[in-house]
C-alpha cells in the first residue's frame, strides 16, 4: 500500500510510544500494562520495520530511526530518583525503551553492509499527549533529530543512540 501510494520508501522513523500506567513502582506495577507497554513500544517497532523493509531495501539510501528516550539508557537510569535525566521510576516505559535500544543494535549487525543505516533518537521532553503535553520542548524541537537521523548521508553513523547535544550514553 505505502510503494502504490508513494512509489517507495527511503526513511522509516519509527516512533511508537505508550507509557503506561501512571505509577511504575516495579514491586507494584501491573505485569499487563508492562506487556502492553512492550507490545508497542518494542514489538509494534519490529513489526512494522519488518513490514517496511523490502522497500526500504529498494531505496538507494534507506534510513531507519528508532525514537527512544533518555530514560532508556542505562547509563542515566543509575542516577537518583531526583535526577531529571533518568525521569520518575517507570518499570514499563523505561525498560520498553532500554530493549527497543537493543533491539536497533540486533538490526544494525543483521543489515550490516546492506547500506541500510539504523539509529536511534532521543526527541527529549516534548509536549505531547504521552505526558499530558507537561514536556518543556515543541514537537518541532523533538523532530529534529530524528530527521537528522532520517536524513543521514551514505556512510554516516549506524548503531548509535542521538539526542540534540550529542550521542546518549547507554
């Protein structure tokens, strides 16, 4: 349907998102709204990639971008609870993001010299119905660097994890 409606696809920018249940205290937490939370965040991800890949391979310079979070990273997740970086304690939304980072780098080593270049992007704290539009940042501010990732020239980066300033940690 996407190659009868526009003739193909060079950039797939996958940006599935649910957060879950409001609190997600780990010894707490409703195991179904954490399945459900990973049903989209990381399963809607690979099938909807799967479903796009054949015309992504047709594509002289395809592009795949993951939206993560900052809260994905592990690196951040060891701070504090007060830290802003690592976001409130999220047994669902978090970790969905975490195996999503992980998941791309699989794709990375599976696409390896097919050209296509797979990352992922951290949008920030933007305003959108996932957070009740509390985020600091408009939807044209988190766009950005998903379309600097979408946008990537032949040979740029694959297998990394971006945010405006830079490269996120793990």
């Amino acid at each position: 349907m996407v190659e009868e409606r526009v003739g193909g696809l060079d950039a797939l920018v996958n940006n599935a998102g649910i957060s879950g249940s409001r609190e997600q205290l780990p010894t707490t937490s409703d195991l179904d709204v954490i399945r459900t939370v990973v049903e989209t965040n990381v399963l809607g991800v690979i099938r909807v990639t799967n479903a796009m890949l054949p015309l992504l391979r047709r594509s002289p310079s395809p592009r795949i971008v993951n939206v993560s979070s900052g809260v994905g990273s592990l690196t951040r997740q060891v701070g504090s609870v007060g830290n802003d970086s690592a976001g409130p304690v999220a047994v669902a939304y978090s970790p969905s993001k975490t195996f999503l980072n992980a998941v791309m780098l699989q794709y990375v080593r599976e696409l390896d010299g097919t050209g296509i270049l797979v990352n992922a992007a951290c949008p920030g704290y933007v305003a959108t119905d996932l957070n009740g539009f509390r985020g600091v940042r408009t939807p044209q501010q988190g766009a950005a660097t998903p379309i600097r990732l979408a946008t990537l020239p032949d040979g740029g980066p694959t297998g990394g994890f971006f945010e405006d300033a830079g490269v996120v940690p793990w």
